[in-house]
C-alpha cells in the first residue's frame, strides 16, 4: 500500500468515523420506534412502517438542496473562498425551510395517497395519524440536513455525531413515555412515537445552528450575516445541484418504499417483518452512507484544487473501508439473523412466530443485496464530489423505477415468489446502478479530464 494511500485510508477514516457514528445514531432513532412499537402491536409496528416510509421518501426529496451544498463548500474552502462557503449555506437553509413548507399538505393528507396505492384502510387511517404529527419534523430535519453538510464540509463533523446520539437519546426517553405512558405520561402509542420524533429533530436543528455559528473557529464564516438576503447566483447554483441529488433519492427512497407498499398487500405480518428486516439492514447501510459523505468532502477538496491523483486516492480508500464493512455486515446477517430479529417482536404476539421466521428469511437476501448497495452509495457519494448529478440522476431512475419496480412485482406476484421476490427485486435495481454509477465516475476522472474539468 502506497503511503499516499494510506494517508487518504487516514484522513478519511478521521473525517468519516463521527459521520458513520451519526448515521449510525440517526438509524437508531428509526429502530428505536420499531422496537418500542413492535412491543407495543403489531398493528402500530405495520402502521409506524408505512408513515415512516411515506416521511422519508418526502425528506430526501427535499434533502438535496441540504446535500447539494457539501461538495460546493469543500470545493469553495479548498479555493481558500470563505465569503462563498457563507453564502452555499445561507442559501441552503432558505431552500431548506421552503422546501418543508411545501410538503406539509402532504403529511395532512396522506391517507387518501396511501389508500390509492393500495393500503388497507386501518393502516392508512394510523398512518396519517402519525404523519400529521411527525410532519411537524419535516422543517427542522431539511435544516438539521444542512447544517450537517455545511460542517462536514468543514470536517467539523464531531458534533454532528455528539448532537445526533444526544437525540437517539432523548428519543428513546420520550418513547417510553409516550408510547407507554410511563410514569403518568398519557399512553399515546404510535402518536406518541410521532411526537418524540418532532422534539428530536427540533433538538438537533438547535445544537447544530448554536455550534455553527457560535463554535471554536465558526466566528470567520459569520453564517448568520445577512442571513435574510438572497445571494440569487448561490441559490440558482444550489438548486440546480440539488434538485436531481433530491430525485436521485426520491428513485431510491421509492425502490425502498415501493417494496414496502407491496409486502402491504400480502399483508399485515409480511409488512411488519419487511419493516424489522429493512431498519436492520438500514443501520448497516448507515455505515457506507457516513463513508460516502466523506468521500464527496475528500474528492470535492481534491477537485476543487485540481489534483487527479488525490482525487483517485480519495475514491480508493473510501471504497476499500466500504468493503470492509460490507464483509462484517455479511457476518452480522448470517451468523446472528435471527437473534437480532427476535428484539423486534413482542413474543406474546399471535404472530411473533411468523414474523420471526420470515424477518429471518429476508436478513439472508438482504445479505444479498448489501454489496450493491454499498456500491451506488459510494458511487453516487465520488460523483457529487465533482458535482455530477444530472446523469447519475437518470442512471438511478432507470435502474430503480424501470428496472428494480417492475423486478419486484414480477418477481413477487406473477411468479409467485412473495416476499423472497420483492427483495431480489431490489438486488436488480441496486445491481444495475452501481455498474452505471462506477463506470460513470471511472470515465469522467481520467487522468486527461479531471483537471480541465474543475
């Protein structure tokens, strides 16, 4: 191993880490719900599951505005322009806070949405009931969003993950007592999950806009100057960055969450063990994500200062710590399956069983699937570092919508494969975008072009 390489595993390992801790965090947050709820019913964990998706395919939507300003922070610092990474942020808040507004009608309204994609009309009713409360979250989170991409293009991202496990925390407390009704709090179930989720992203907004711009070093940025005024040039910019990372999500999200709408119709306990199975294999997934933040911050820095040899070993040694977690996650899933999915289930459930057994099942295709998902994350995470979105956008609507959609319902309903069917479904939508994604980022960083593109 070169030294230059090793210094890249290093440099990256120490921007990453905190960033896969908050991920890590932040999913716990998710299979916190989960539990609690599983424990609670099955009914509110089938529920909780439906909303939950319907939340996050609406919050990364809109979190490609906050993600669009990462790369053009660390491309703008690696140029020494301060003035710049103020302005990409600023900017990215005001679309931020826009953007959320614009989804409320969504969240109020939700359940004629899911009853037209086929849900079962209890499900829908507590779903909405859920979204009306947590869509509350929506702003705070675009703006939590965007912070953390305005400090890890910083690389200040050790309070982005102190700020994030104060909030798991806070939101495992909540949960006990709302859920429950613990210690004379009303019993409020899957609203009750609802409300602690709005009070944890409140939270995370504040501490990270106080260490934004009151923290050691932050006084040179001066976020908050002229906050009110637009920067037209910055904020066209943003958009156009943003708003194809927003539909790359969007197809992702939706890959995720069209599979959740179909175990729908196979029923209760199929939704229910895919919602177990697929936080699992999320907070694996959390671990590649953080890695594929620090490769935009480590390969926009490269880019912006024109070095293509810094660029590829920027790229490299993200893959390669990927990799590594990729081979541990297989170990996870294989070894401990079932164990991890039993903590899901209230054993006193009528259907704890058959949610135990195909939980189970569906951690071994989600084994499958890891390696892919691995590879577009990382792929797409090397691809905005040189602000490239608009190709991978289509690369990722063709290969989740018109290729991993229709895997899923073929696979699942006319050749009768069931829930095994929807998940291989999803290896084919992932498989065919890391290929496109790689390939991409491969021919466009040739030695001849990388340094007269940036």
């Amino acid at each position: 191993m070169s030294d230059r390489l090793s210094l890249h595993l290093r440099r990256t390992l120490i921007l990453g880490l905190p960033l896969v801790g908050s991920q890590l965090a932040q999913i716990l947050i998710g299979l916190t719900d989960t539990l609690m709820l599983g424990r609670y019913s099955v009914a509110a964990l089938a529920a909780s599951t439906l909303s939950t998706s319907f939340f996050f395919a609406m919050f990364v939507l809109g979190s490609g505005f906050a993600v669009a300003c990462m790369p053009m922070a660390a491309i703008a610092l690696a140029r020494d322009d301060e003035v710049r990474v103020r302005r990409i942020a600023r900017m990215g808040l005001w679309l931020s806070l826009a953007t959320g507004l614009a989804m409320a009608p969504l969240m109020i309204f939700s359940e004629p949405i899911l009853l037209a994609l086929g849900q079962r009309a209890s499900v829908a009713a507590d779903a909405q009931s859920y979204l009306r409360v947590a869509g509350f979250g929506m702003i705070p989170a675009l703006l939590t969003a965007t912070f953390r991409s305005h400090l890890s293009a910083l690389e200040r991202t050790r309070i982005v993950l102190v700020a994030t496990l104060v909030a798991a925390g806070l939101n495992i407390a909540l949960n006990w007592l709302l859920i429950f009704g613990n210690l004379g709090f009303p019993e409020m179930g899957l609203r009750g999950a609802a409300l602690a989720s709005v009070a944890v992203h409140v939270l995370t907004t504040l501490v990270l806009a106080l260490y934004a711009t009151r923290g050691p070093d932050m006084a040179r940025f001066d976020l908050l100057r002229n906050i009110h005024r637009p920067d037209w040039p910055a904020f066209g910019e943003i958009f156009r960055l943003g708003w194809p990372i927003g539909l790359t999500h969007l197809s992702e999200s939706g890959l995720f969450t069209g599979s959740a709408l179909m175990m729908g119709w196979l029923g209760t306990v199929p939704l229910a063990a895919h919602g177990v199975a697929i936080q699992i294999a999320a907070l694996t997934f959390m671990v590649h994500l953080g890695l594929s933040s620090a490769a935009t911050v480590r390969v926009g820095r490269a880019w912006g200062m024109g070095d293509a040899g810094a660029l590829r070993h920027a790229a490299i040694a993200a893959g390669l710590l990927s990799g590594i977690a990729v081979a541990l996650s297989l170990v996870m899933y294989l070894g401990f399956g079932e164990w991890i999915v039993s903590n899901f289930v209230d054993p006193t459930d009528p259907d704890a069983a058959a949610i135990l057994t195909l939980g189970t099942h569906l951690l071994v295709l989600a084994a499958l699937f890891q390696l892919v998902d691995a590879g577009q994350v990382m792929a797409l995470g090397f691809l905005r570092g040189v602000q490239d979105t608009r190709r991978p956008m289509i690369y990722a609507i063709v290969s989740y919508w018109v290729l991993g959609i229709p895997a899923s319902y073929l696979l699942g309903f006319p050749l009768g494969l069931g829930p095994d069917g929807i998940w291989l479904g999803l290896v084919v939508g992932l498989a065919a975008a890391t290929v496109a994604l790689m390939t991409r980022f491969v021919r466009i960083t040739r030695p001849d072009l990388a340094t007269s593109r940036s």
